[in-house]
C-alpha cells in the first residue's frame, strides 16, 4: 500500500461513541458548566447577576432623567443654527448691475428708461393696462 | 475558521449552547486522537471528558487567535499521554467503529472498512511517539512545526518519528494484505 493511501485512511479514521454514552459525556460536561458558572457569578471574584441587573437599571433612569430635565428647562442651551445666506443666481446679479449702473447715469428716470428697454426686449408688455395694475 | 471564533468567543461569555455545539463539532476527532494514544475506547472517553471539564473551569485559557481544533487536540493528547504513562494496556481494536462515507456500494464500504480496520490496528503497533506524531498530524491536522512545540522536541525529530511511522505502517499492512 502507497504511502498517500495510508496517510489518506488515517485521516478518515474516527472513533465514536455510542449516542446513549456521547449525551450522558455532554450532560455530565454542561452541568460541570452550569455549577461553575452559578458559582463564578455569585462567588467573589464576580458580580451576582443581580447587582448587574440593578447596575443597568439605575443607568437607564439617569439618562432617562437627564434628558427630561434637560428637554423641559427653559434655559437649555440650544445650538445656534449656523446662518445660511442664499447666494444670489447670475441673472439677479446682472439685473441687480445693469439697474445700479442705470441710476448712476440717469437717476430714477435712468432706471425707468433701463426698465423700458428690457420690456421691449423680452415682449413683456401687458397688452391691456387696468387702472388696478398700475397702481 | 470564523465559525470556530464565534463559538470560543460565545462560550468564554458564558454560552452553554457553543459548548454543546464545540462538544458535538470535536468529540469524534478527538475520540481518535486519545483512542489511537491510549489504547481502549472507554478510557479515551474519559480524557476527552476531562478536558472539558477543565475547559469549563477555564475558559478563558482557549486562545481566540489560535485553531480550536488544535488546542483540543493537544489538550486530549497531553492528559492520554500522562495517562498512558500511568498504565500499560494493549490496544484494541474490537470496539470501535470503522466510518465509511455513504452513498457508496457494499462492497466499496466493506473493502474500505476492512482497510481503516488495518490502518487502525497497524497504528496500535508503532511505537508510542511515533502514533503520537501520526495522529497529531494526520488526526488533529497540527503541523510539524506545531506538534514540535507541543511535545517539546525539535521539528527534525518529529518528521523523522513521522517518516518511520509511515514507514512502519506500509510493511505491516502490506504483509496484512498478503496474507
């Protein structure tokens, strides 16, 4: 027989017990589990459960409380919104220049005058005027 | 292995049910890591038994970074070996059962069986050291590095004790299948 062979069956090989002996083996181990975790809670070297319980509850009730009292005091300091300032599009700034530069030139009858001729160029005149519309 | 991890990092926080699972994921491996060093089924038991046992009182000793398969492995096969030393017994090969994948035919499972029972019974006839390294390496998968460590001898010795094992096993189970 090759060397690979034997190595190969080796490796399939594997013992086991009968399922009867293999559950009383494991119930046998997690009851060693159970006496050993009941006694490390409880024993010096750790916390009782209870305290730990206890431990988590009081912390809940502190923030639980911190936060209503903070929620409802009237002097609570709130973050100021930092103040956002809209940045003004294009054509509003060459409208808001070609008035300004109209003023300088002519006054208010300069900026009339600015106006008409925008109106001309974009066919924004009203075809009908009302009295109602023009005041 | 990420499966492995999970369950050493459940049971050292106190999970009953990773320990059951790590029972029933390893007892077979390493009812034939003690088996093949100690001879008889009942007593192999027994150490695979006490390891974790001693496992359950400290958990914190298995090593989240390291193979759980070979912690237990070497565990199981440190307490047989001490065990062994203690007694002398022949190894038996009558009670324990040869496993062959399903799924194959009669007489494939009953060739296979009677291969796996040659095997076994060739490796009850080497030496102690030399069936310790071959189930260590073939058995618990630890690498020769890894069993050098574990027994405290240097690399060159396993792989030798290795080599004349495999060596040995050939003869014996060729002169068995002669006869």
């Amino acid at each position: 027989m090759k060397p690979d062979r034997i190595e190969q069956l080796i490796r399939t090989i594997r013992v086991r017990s009968t399922p009867g002996k293999r559950q009383e083996r494991l119930d046998d181990i997690l009851a060693a589990h159970d006496r050993w975790r009941q006694s490390h809670t409880t024993s010096g070297r750790g916390f009782p459960r209870w305290v730990a319980k206890v431990a988590i509850a009081a912390s809940v009730l502190i923030v639980v409380t911190y936060q209503a009292v903070m929620y409802r005091s009237p002097d609570r300091i709130v973050p100021r919104q930092p103040q956002t300032r809209a940045v003004p599009s294009s054509a509003e700034i060459t409208t808001a220049g070609s008035l300004q530069m109209a003023f300088r030139q002519g006054g208010l009858e300069g900026v009339e005058r600015q106006l008409d001729r925008a109106f001309e160029l974009i066919g924004a005149w009203p075809t009908v005027l009302h009295e109602q519309g023009l005041l | 292995m990420i499966e492995d991890k999970i369950l050493i990092w459940r049971f050292r926080g106190g999970s009953r049910k990773a320990l059951g699972q790590i029972y029933c994921k390893y007892e077979a491996l390493l009812l034939t890591v003690a088996t093949a060093i100690l001879g008889d089924l009942a007593s192999a038991e027994d150490v695979v038994h006490d390891v974790f046992v001693t496992l359950v009182k400290s958990p914190d000793k298995v090593d989240l970074d390291g193979s759980l398969r070979h912690f237990l492995a070497v565990c199981v096969a440190n307490r047989a070996r001490d065990r062994l030393r203690a007694r002398r017994d022949i190894v038996s090969v009558d009670e324990i059962e040869f496993h062959v994948p399903e799924g194959q035919q009669p007489e494939v499972i009953a060739a296979e069986q009677e291969q796996l029972r040659l095997a076994w019974s060739g490796l009850a006839h080497l030496p102690e050291e030399q069936r310790e390294a071959v189930v260590l390496h073939l058995v618990a998968g630890l690498r020769f590095r890894q069993i050098a460590e574990t027994l405290g001898i240097s690399i060159n010795t396993v792989q030798s004790r290795y080599r004349y094992a495999v060596e040995k096993l050939r003869t014996l189970l060729d002169e068995e299948m002669r006869e």
